[in-house]
C-alpha cells in the first residue's frame, strides 16, 4: 500500500473537518439502509465493508440496532484490522468478522453468502477507471436483489462513479452532495433480476 492509511484516519479527528462530516452522512445512510434492506426471513442482515478502515463508519451504528445484524470488514492494514476488533469487542459485538485482506482480489470473497449491505467508502478515489468499472460490475455478486451500497467519492469524478451504478443495473436511493465540503456519498440499490457473472481475478489496486 502506498500511503499510510493509519495517518489517513487522523483526519476524522478535528471535529467538523470534512471527513468527520462525510462519517456523519455515512452513518445516517447505513441507518436507513438497515431499515429498508432486505433481510433473511429471521430477519438477519449481513453487512460487507470494503476496505473498510477501523470500521468506525459502521460498528458504532450496527451497535445501536438490534443484534441480528452480521458484519464482514475487510482491511489489509494489520494496525487498522486490530483496532476494529477492539471497538467490535468495546461494542461488545459479537457478530463482527475482520479479515486483514485483499479486497480487491475475488479470492477474499469465496464463499461468501451474498451482503444485504455493502459499504465501498474511501475505495473509489483511489483506483483507476477501470478498476472502478470492475469493482462496481462486480458487486452483483456479492449482494443480494434489492441489496444496498453505500460508497463515496470525491468532487465532480463522483459522478462518474455515480453513472457506473446506473450501468451496472442499480437504481440511486440518494447522491449527498454537502454545500460546503468536496465529500460525495451514494446510495444504490440491485435492481432485481441479479444474473451475476462469476467473480474471479482482480477487481482493483490501491
Ligand atoms: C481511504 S481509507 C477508507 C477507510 C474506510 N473505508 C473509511 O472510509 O473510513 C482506505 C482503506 O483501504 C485500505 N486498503 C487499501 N488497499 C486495500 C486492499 N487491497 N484491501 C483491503 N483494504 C485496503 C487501507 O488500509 C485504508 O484503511
């Protein structure tokens, strides 16, 4: 990895700095996806985030809803991985799985039930084009008909990403655009019928 992405969080700390701003709109959007989400018929919701970071965009939120929520993080940074088991285990969360690996490699993903949620927060300013066309063509596949992703991306390259979702047979349940910051978060949903390809090789490089 080419930065340090310990230091990168160092960012949400100044309070109304843009990235605690873009963690609020995260927050409040993962709230309302796992109020409207399809579930299992026990009512399970299995949430995947994507280089997710320490997790604090989606723990602390999982912590105030009802305990049949699943949650896979997948980071690859070993001092990020641990400190979101440590809040996992804080929240006492016990439904809460940190796999310090590759998310852009399909292999990471074997076996897994398709997520009702999955979050991409802070991936797409970091890849190419291509990358970003992968990864969103490939995300089909990893979530279930009427699932929900939540993403982000900076300033007017946003859009971009935004018609990707379009192509790639999803319908945006809202595009938040702050007046005074460059933070850009989506919401979309799988429009049904999901005929995934099969998922293999590489989906994107840091
Ligand atoms: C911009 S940060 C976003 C973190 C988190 N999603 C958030 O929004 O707070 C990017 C994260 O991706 C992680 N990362 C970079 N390459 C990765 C890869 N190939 N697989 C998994 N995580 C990766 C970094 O360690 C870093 O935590």
């Amino acid at each position: 990895m080419s930065r340090d992405w310990v230091e990168w969080h160092q960012g949400y700390d100044p309070p109304g700095s843009p990235l605690a701003g873009r963690l609020e709109v995260v927050r409040q959007n993962l709230r309302r996806a796992l109020g409207t989400s399809p579930s299992e018929p026990d009512g399970t919701r299995r949430i995947v985030s994507i280089c997710a970071g320490d997790g604090r965009d989606v723990l602390p939120v999982v912590a105030e809803h009802d305990r049949r929520v699943r949650v896979l993080l997948v980071e690859l940074d070993q001092t990020l991985a641990r400190r979101a088991r440590e809040t996992a285990d804080d929240l006492d969360l016990p439904a809460v799985e940190v796999r310090t690996a590759d998310a852009g490699d399909a292999a990471t993903y074997l076996g897994l039930p398709p997520a009702h949620i999955l979050l991409a927060c802070g991936v797409f300013g970091n890849i190419g084009p291509g990358d970003a066309r992968r990864t969103v063509a490939a995300l089909p596949a990893l979530i279930v008909a009427g699932g929900i992703v939540i993403w982000t991306r900076a300033g007017d390259a946003s859009l971009e990403v935004r018609a990707l979702f379009a192509e790639h047979g999803f319908n945006e349940l809202s595009f938040t655009v702050p007046p005074d910051a460059r933070f850009r978060v989506g919401m979309h949903r799988l429009a049904g019928p999901v005929r995934p390809g099969p998922l293999t090789g590489r989906l994107f490089r840091f």
